[in-house]
C-alpha cells in the first residue's frame, strides 16, 4: 500500500490489509510513503530476496531497438509535456510512425501527434511551428545523448479524421 502517509488512521491501514491477507497471490503486504521513504527499504530487501540470481536474457549495455523505440516516444512525449502546459497533451494521441537505421548508421525516426480538434493542433503547432520546433529540437539533442548517434526527428501534428456513424 502506498501513500500511507496520507491516512490519518493508521488503524485503517491495517483494517485494509486483514481484507487482503486471504487473497490468493498475496503473500506479504507492505506499507509504504514514497514521499517519506517509509517502508521503502523493507520492500526492497523483500524484492531483492526473492530475484533469482541468473544470467541476463540481453547483454544489459545493448539497447534492443524495441527498447530505442520506447525512450524515443517518452523523450518526445516528455518535451511535450514540457511546453504544452495545459490538458491538450493528454488527449493527443502520439504513434510512432517509421523507424529506420539509415547506411551512416544514424537513425530517422518519425512520430505523429494527432489532436481530436483542430484548435488543439494550433495549440500544439504553435505560431508558425515554433512550439512543435522547439519540441522537436530538444528531443532531438536528447536522443541524440542517449543513442550516440545522429537521429533526424520528424515530427508531424495533424487532426483526427472524423468517424462516420
């Protein structure tokens, strides 16, 4: 249970977890502040005692491209959040549309906003691209940083079509 530092009560909290103890799959409960950082060591000695000490699946300093793809949408998603500092950005849809390592080994990668209204794309666009410029530089220098190689970012913000009925 997290955020146990918001409940006055602290009899409620065990109220909670007597509803839990005869659950199947919960062997143990915890009680736990991340802001406090109460309860945070005991999780984690309990997690480290039940990892399986075993060889790595992936060597752990090789990125997949599955892994590359991911941190390319949060980087640009992140940046977005940055500047866009109202709602909109939580009823964007963001979908990664090409991928491509190219022959000098740098990366072209191409992502789309789509804004349910067009007035939401404005917003997002900015006064002639600068808002989705300024998106698109920073993100660009930061994936740069983290893939050590070049990458040409291809942003592009358009509307929903509409569904017919």
């Amino acid at each position: 249970m997290n955020k146990v530092d918001l409940v006055e009560d602290k009899k409620d909290l065990l109220k909670v977890a007597k509803e839990f103890e005869d659950l199947p799959g919960y062997e143990r409960y915890f009680m736990v502040s991340g802001l406090k950082g109460k309860g945070v060591k005991d999780l984690i000695q309990y997690l480290m005692d039940q990892a399986v000490r075993r060889p790595w699946d992936e060597e752990p300093t090789v990125m997949t491209e599955e892994v590359m793809k991911t941190i390319s949408l949060e980087v640009v998603r992140e940046k977005m959040l940055h500047h866009i500092h109202q709602e909109i950005p939580y009823v964007i849809e963001h979908r990664l549309m090409g991928w491509k390592e190219l022959k000098d080994g740098s990366l072209r990668v191409e992502q789309h906003f789509i804004a349910p209204k067009q007035s939401q794309r404005q917003i997002l666009v900015g006064k002639n691209g600068s808002k989705i410029g300024r998106i698109g530089i920073e993100a660009n220098e930061e994936l740069r940083s983290i893939f050590k190689r070049d990458v040409h970012l291809i942003l592009q913000v358009r509307v929903a079509k509409k569904r017919s009925a």
